[in-house]
C-alpha cells in the first residue's frame, strides 16, 4: 500500500447559536494521508485548533460505518460529498486531491435549526416518527413470528426502504427542504408488510400533517434527495406515500390529524 | 458487601416462570405514579423504556446522542439467535443454554443463561410483529444461518444489518410511546453523577449538551443501559461516543463492576493503516463462513502482493491447527492466532508502529466454487463497505483483516432481576456482566440486549417498585441531590482549567489505548500487567495537570465532553488491569500466558480456584479496588473443557 497525502485548504461554517449569524472561516489540513477518512482529516484540525487554545469547529458523528446516521454535513454543496451512496463519515481522502478547496456547512432548512457549526437539531425527525412512523406491537403479545408468510421480494422491498438512517440528507439536498424522501421510506417500510396494513392510511396523514408543521416544504419531483442520499432509498417510496396519502383524504376527508407541538 | 444473585431454586426449566409467578405486580392504575429512568436508548435502553412506557409507568429516557435511533446497537451487523428451530435441525431452548454458557467457558452465571435461551424465540416474534424485515426464504418464511461456528441455523438477520433494523423496530416502539406522553425522551443528555439517597437510586446528573446545563432528575429507580466499555483501547469497532461514564460513576457510588478482564477482541476488523485513524471497521464475522484466512509462511513474501504467493507458500494456520473447525473457530482463538503469526513477522498490509497487523481473508475458492454472483448475495454489502473504506476490491485481492476491541462481556455486576448492588440501581444490555460468561458468541448480543429490554426489565422494575411501594419523595434541593451535582460541576471546573493545559484528551486516550492494547489485549502476561499497573496512574496524573479544554461548560462543547470521558476511561482502565493479574487462569477473552496447555496454544482454566465472579467495590481509592467473589454454582452442565481441535 503506497501512500499519498495531500494540503486541504478548508472552508468552515462557524456558528454559535441559531440566533447569530455565522461565516466561514478558512483553515489548513496539511499533510493529510489519503487513507485518513474524512472526519479523521477534519478531527487533524481541530486538535490543532485546540492545541493553540482556539474553539475547535463541531461537527456530529457517531458510529462512523455510515450506520447511525449522526453525521452530515455539506461538502461543496452535496450533502455527505462527492462520493455517491457514502455518509459523510465513510468518506475517505483518497476521493480529493492535493490542493483541494472545501467548503463545509450544516443541512440548511428551517426544520433543523442549527445548533452550532455544522451541528443541526433533527429532533423534527423523531416526531415525524412519533406521529405515526411505527406498527403497534404490545411487548409480549406478539403471534409466532412465522405465522404469516411474506414472500421474499416484498420483505426484500421492505428492507430496501428500512435501510434509511434518518440522517437527513434529503432535506439538505431538497430546494424546498422536503422530508417526503424520509417520510415516505418509512411509509414503504411499514406499508409493505402485512403487519402495517392496519395503520397504513393514518400513518401517512399523521407523517405528513407532522411535517408540514415541522416547516418541510413539498415535494416538487427535484429528486435531488434521491441523488444525494447514503443509502440510496428510491424516490419511487414518494408515490407510494401519495398514494396512501390520497387514498385516506378521500376515504375521510375531514379527518385531520393534528400534529404535535414543534419544539 | 454481599453478593446475594438472587436466583430462584428448582429446575432450570422453571426458574424464570417460576419467579414472575411469585414476583411483586403493581397496579396498572398505579404505575404512572412511578418514575423510572432509563439511561441509554440502544437495544436495551430503546426496548425497556418503550415497554415500562407502554404498561404505564411514567419514563424519562436519556441518550447523548441527537436521537434514540443513533444508539450503537444500530451498527450489528451479523444476527440474533434464537431457538426456534426454524430449520428443524434439532436446535433447542436447552442447546442455546448449552452452547452459551460453554461458549462462555463457564464464566456466566448459569439461570441468567437459561432465561437469555428461553426468552430468545419471544424477541423474534416481537421483532416480527413490530416490522422488523428479517430475511426469508422464497416460501415467504424466515431464513437462518449458521453463525460464528453454531452447528445449528438459529441465527436470524436482515442482511448486513440487522442490528440497524432491530434498533429502528426498538425506537419506533419508544417514539410511539414518546408520542402518547408515556416516556419522556432527553437527547442530547449525558448522566454524569448517579443520585443515591438513603442507600438507594433516586436519580440522576446530566449535562445538556446543547446549553451545558448541569440538571438533576429524581425517580424512583434508574436503569443504565449504556453499553460498553470497549473504547478503553481507545480503537474498537465502537461508535466515537460509546463510553464507561454512566457505568462507572455508579460504580464510583457503589455499584460493584464484574469481570472487568473480559473483554472480547472481535477477529474480522478492518486492520489499522495509520497512525491517526480514528476507529476501527467489523466486517461481520459471516465472512469466516466462505473466506479462507491465511499469511505468507515466509516473512520475505509479507510485502509481495498476495497473488504472487503461490498456494504452497501460504499458511492456512487456523485449518491447520484446528481441523475440526477450521475458519469458524470461536471468536477468541481466531483473533489469538491472528496476533500470534503477526508477532511472528507473518502479518501482512502497512506498517504501523512498527508492526504489520493483518492476515489474508481470501475468497478466491470461494468464487471458484460458488461463482461471484452467489458471493455477491451473500456478502455484496460488506465486499462494498471493504472497498470504501481499503480503496482495494475484495473480488481481486484478499481482504485484510485484524482483530479489534469489540464486546466487554464484564460491566455492572447484577443479581438475576439485573439490580446492581445498589437497590433501585439496574444495569442491562452490554452496562451488565451477567449472560456471556468470559466470552460472548457471536448474535447474542442483540438478543441480550432485547431480552433484557422487552422482557426482563418490565418484570423486574415492577417487582421492584411492588415490593419497595412507597419511597419517600426526593426535592431538588435534598443535600444529596446538591451534593451530586456539585461533584459534576467540580470535575467540569477542573477538566476546563488544568494546571499546565497543553494536550488534547485524544493524546492521553491514544496513549492508554496502546498501552492497554499491548498489555491487556488479546494475549495478557504477569509482567505486562504489572507494567501497566505502574503507567496507569502516571497517565492519569499528567492528563489531570496537562488536558487542554477550549471554552466554557456552558456551551456546546464536544472537546469537554471528550475529556469528561477519556478520564472516565482513565480509571476503568487500571480495574481492567487489576481484575486481569487476579484472574490466574486463561479462560475465554482472557487469556494469560502463564495459563496454558502443554502445547502451548491452547487456554487453561482453572475451575478449582476461579470458577467465580469477580466483583470490584470502589475502595475510595481506584488503585485498591476491593474484590468480592460470586462463587459460580452449575447445577446441570458440569464445566467441561472448551477444544476446537
């Protein structure tokens, strides 16, 4: 394994709170091995910043395997880079080149706020969820796990869907900062399975009702979610959610869910 | 103090039925005038406080990461057992028992064991009932595989994920009861101090991270379920943030730690390849299933590329030196021997600090024989996730592979209802010590942490709150909650403005890492722990006068909690060390070179003198812990030696 590194030169959104203003601010990776990922070149930074007493730039990230869905940020106007199906935290330094510019901000929408830096706050999310992203299951009450069958391909499809992290790329990417990609992955999810059908058509007017009051635009067919999400969840999953949408306005019109309080 | 486990008596088969027969209830009506916190929210976190939020009690649930969903839990990738015998290849609730607590090498307590068996075949069907998209065969049922050397198919997935699924399947069971107001959920939340009045749990400390609020919650008990602690090494295949702080600030009030020593070294990591790297990448150990391990009988070949030796140069050394198993051998011996032709000068991929550490993990044969499409089904997702992260394509060129820090089998000792020795104080999932024994098998993670979780912890918390009834009520300015979050700010105070502030907490982490690493691994000696022993507290002692924290406590401030947990690790460290040169046998994880068989491979046990559970009580100094023993009685399975030749 031959070694190359490289000089970064990069461009930091800094911000304290979501009642200033923030800017970027210009900083140096240098020396930087093209097998360091991503985060570690970022992590290089700021031990310097810390080093010489200044306030090191936060970021979020967890489980960095691309799994948990913590971290994100924009790289040069994509969320999580320039590497296709790839969370910011698998994103490795051997996809940039020497002399590199970067430019680095949090997801931009009003339904996450920024906390600080390219910190965001997707509590929005869980309350997508709350309103109805689930399948009712008392604990200890459940029939033998084989006594419905599922044929592969729609467990299949259903995993496909279930594979979203929520981390909340599609919104980032989005001109009308749209959750419907998010929305509807888990509509797909839980719709497939015949465990979901009971709730199937309240789920989806409670998940929607929620995320219009969480201040998600609509979707106008940009797709620019489905391009940029790591887990290349289909944008196909937003017609199934209309259609489940659709289908329960006309069954019952005036029945509106009410969303949850927004934070 | 006194190991009391609790165990109800009679027949394995009946004990746990037996107990909840005869356990405490409360009143349906009466459960919301309880509050339980729960600490954590991956497997066992998420499905303990969905389930006592669903049954009524009133729930305050804390993570510190940005939402439930974030928990490390997401990122097992293999399975969980169950025996459900699905396949009808005579698996049973007794033969996951058995091979548990044989896998365990007769470290784990053995009713804990029996009722993880039992409860596994109910966490499937939950799992199923909640959406869970395991996956099937083409009749629409369930599909098995054999895993990390069963001789059953009991282990249930969903592809490489499924530890994603189960957690998003715990989560939105907890978001659900979010919504109906039954749980509370603070994320962004870390415990910091434990809230003990009159000898019992009553709450916790925590810092907002958002605002750096220090803020004190009362309750009338407290389950840590906060995972493990195997960042002590610094690199493991664990999430940046999975830390010991909760764990062992209870510990630090109180609550004994078990078996602190065992700590499982997964076998099939993506090796290091610098020295910067930040963590370390399991590929699921299904992997042994097709994949041939193998190094260069000859150092000179260590740098040659690999499709340049030729089949006679190449040392097969696990199909060698355990015919009968082969690749699939347990966990422990696979890593062990990885190390061991390494040490040798036979390790293979870059040099770092001065070793090579990886071995081929080839799957040429098993593309001859099943052709790539069919090795594509099978591992497609973890080949991918290999390139991203190598840059090198498995299909053409071997992986390499290493062992890393993985699993901790130790954590809070606990009795059979998973109280800690602190009454109103549990402990599940990974924070606990009690079903693994000295090693844990592969897929049995998960199923801990959802027995723990969905059916454990419902009992067991309302037995408790049933018997205790009435606690007195704790105000917020009660002098020991003042007291507990006077330590927090203190030790804040102190982490911010160190004597001669001039390294990060990363520094101090790396550098106890490798030493730990090196003395405390894989492969443990008298001398080396005894070296370890003595750096330790030198370590300790420079972070608290050099560790460097930029800004205040009252601000996001991911530096600060960083530190707060590096000096956390700091003191875990040395109870691993101590419980390591205690522990005078080799048994499981644990591995003491002293200890071995004549032909000096394989591990030696030593039942007569450590067939018991260590567990250390806080002494008020971290460098004399005071050891208690939890003698290990196995009334049906007389211990019997593990062989994989």
């Amino acid at each position: 394994m031959t070694e190359r590194t490289m000089n970064i030169t990069l461009h930091v959104w800094r911000q304290d709170n979501p009642g200033k203003p923030g800017k970027f601010e210009r900083y140096e990776a240098t020396d930087i091995s093209e097998h360091s990922s991503f985060l570690e070149m970022l992590d290089l930074v700021n031990e310097g910043l810390i080093k010489d007493g200044k306030d090191p730039f936060s970021y979020d990230h967890d489980c960095r395997e691309g799994v948990c869905g913590m971290c994100g940020m924009v790289i040069n106007g994509i969320p999580h880079g320039p590497q296709a199906a790839t969370t910011t935290c698998q994103l490795h330094m051997r996809k940039f080149k020497n002399g590199d510019e970067l430019w680095l901000e949090p997801w931009r929408a009003a339904g996450f706020p920024v906390i600080k830096d390219l910190v965001v706050d997707r509590d929005a999310f869980d309350r997508i969820i709350q309103a109805g992203g689930y399948i009712t299951s008392r604990t200890g009450s459940a029939p033998d796990a084989n006594g419905i069958a599922i044929d592969k391909k729609t467990a299949d499809a259903a995993f496909d869907a279930a594979a979203c992290i929520g981390c909340g790329a599609c919104v980032a990417a989005c001109p009308n900062a749209s959750a419907m990609l998010f929305v509807s992955a888990k509509i797909t999810h839980l719709g497939l399975l015949p465990q979901g059908q009971p709730e199937r058509k309240d789920r989806a007017r409670k998940m929607v009702a929620q995320a219009d009051a969480e201040g998600f635009g609509g979707c106008t067919n940009h797709r620019e979610c489905e391009a940029a999400c790591p887990k290349e969840i289909k944008f196909a999953n937003i017609a199934r959610l209309n259609r489940d949408f659709i289908g329960a306005m006309i069954k019952a019109p005036d029945d509106v869910p009410k969303p949850q309080p927004v934070r | 103090m006194e190991l009391n486990s609790n165990e109800p008596s009679g027949p394995l088969e009946e004990r746990w039925t037996k107990h909840r027969d005869h356990g405490k209830l409360v009143n349906p009506s009466n459960r919301r005038n309880y509050t339980v916190i729960v600490v954590g929210s991956g497997l066992a976190g998420g499905a303990g406080a969905a389930s006592l939020g669903e049954m009524g009690y009133n729930v305050k649930c804390f993570a510190f990461q940005d939402s439930p969903r974030r928990a490390h839990s997401i990122a097992a990738q293999g399975g969980i057992n169950a025996a459900k015998n699905y396949p009808n290849d005579g698996d049973s609730v007794w033969r996951l028992f058995y091979d548990t607590l044989k896998g365990g090498d007769f470290r784990g307590r053995e009713s804990n064991t029996w009722r993880l068996a039992e409860i596994s075949n109910g966490i499937i069907d939950q799992c199923v009932a909640q959406g869970v998209p395991f996956a099937r065969e083409y009749g629409g049922l369930l599909a098995n595989r054999s895993f990390g050397g069963a001789q059953v198919s009991r282990t249930f997935y969903a592809r490489g994920q499924t530890g994603q699924q189960l957690l998003i399947g715990a989560y939105q069971a907890l978001e659900r009861q979010i919504g109906a107001g039954t749980v509370e959920m603070h994320t962004r939340s870390e415990m910091l101090e434990l809230i003990i009045v009159d000898g019992v749990a009553r709450g916790i400390v925590t810092r907002n991270l958002v605002s750096g609020e220090i803020e004190a919650h009362v309750a009338d008990c407290v389950v840590l379920a906060t995972g493990g602690y195997g960042n002590v090494f610094y690199l493991s295949t664990n999430a940046k943030g999975s830390n010991c702080t909760a764990a062992w600030r209870a510990h630090r009030q109180g609550a004994a730690f078990a078996n602190p020593c065992f700590t499982q070294i997964h076998p099939t990591c993506i090796p290091q390849a610098g020295e910067h790297q930040s963590k370390l990448t399991l590929m699921s150990e299904s992997l042994r299933n097709d994949g041939r391990i193998w190094v260069p009988k000859k150092k000179e070949d260590v740098t040659k590329k690999p499709s340049e030796i030729p089949e006679e140069d190449r040392y097969y050394y696990l199909e060698e030196r355990y015919p009968a198993f082969g690749n699939l051998v347990p966990r422990d011996v696979a890593s062990r021997n990885a190390k061991y032709v390494c040490d040798d000068g036979l390790g293979v991929g870059p040099e770092v600090a001065g070793q090579r550490r990886g071995v081929y993990l080839d799957f040429a044969d098993a593309i001859e024989r099943l052709g790539q499409k069919e090795v594509e089904d099978r591992y497609g997702n973890l080949f991918e996730m290999y390139e991203r992260i190598t840059g090198e394509n498995p299909y053409e060129v071997p992986m390499r592979i290493y062992p890393a820090s993985h699993y901790t089998m130790g954590g809070l000792w606990v009795d059979y209802n998973l109280m800690t020795t602190i009454p109103g104080l549990f402990a599940a999932g990974e924070a606990n010590f009690s079903d693994h024994g000295a090693n844990r098998l592969g897929a049995s993670a998960l199923m801990q942490g959802l027995s723990d979780g969905y059916f454990v912890l419902p009992f067991t918390v309302g037995n408790y709150l049933g018997t205790v009834r009435e606690l007195p009520k704790v105000e917020l300015d009660h002098p020991e909650v003042k007291g507990a979050m006077e330590r927090v700010t203190t030790r804040i105070d102190k982490l911010l403005n160190a004597p001669k502030p001039s390294k990060t907490a990363d520094e101090f982490h790396r550098e106890l890492g490798a030493l730990i690493w090196d003395k405390c691994g894989m492969s443990r000696n008298e001398a080396g722990l005894k070296e370890a022993l003595e750096k330790i507290p030198e370590i300790r002692e420079r972070f608290w006068e050099q560790i460097k924290v930029p800004g205040t406590g009252e601000m996001f401030n991911q530096t600060l909690e960083r530190a707060g947990r590096v000096a956390d690790f700091m003191e875990l460290a040395e109870l691993l060390c101590i419980d390591a040169l205690n522990r005078e046998e080799s048994c499981g994880a644990h591995f003491r070179e002293e200890h071995r068989s004549e032909d000096g491979k394989e591990a030696k046990r030593d039942d007569e003198n450590f067939q018991y559970v260590a567990a250390w009580e806080f002494s008020g100094d971290v460098s004399k812990p005071t050891l208690h023993k939890e003698p290990l009685v196995f009334e049906r399975l007389k211990p019997s030696t593990r062989s994989y030749k």
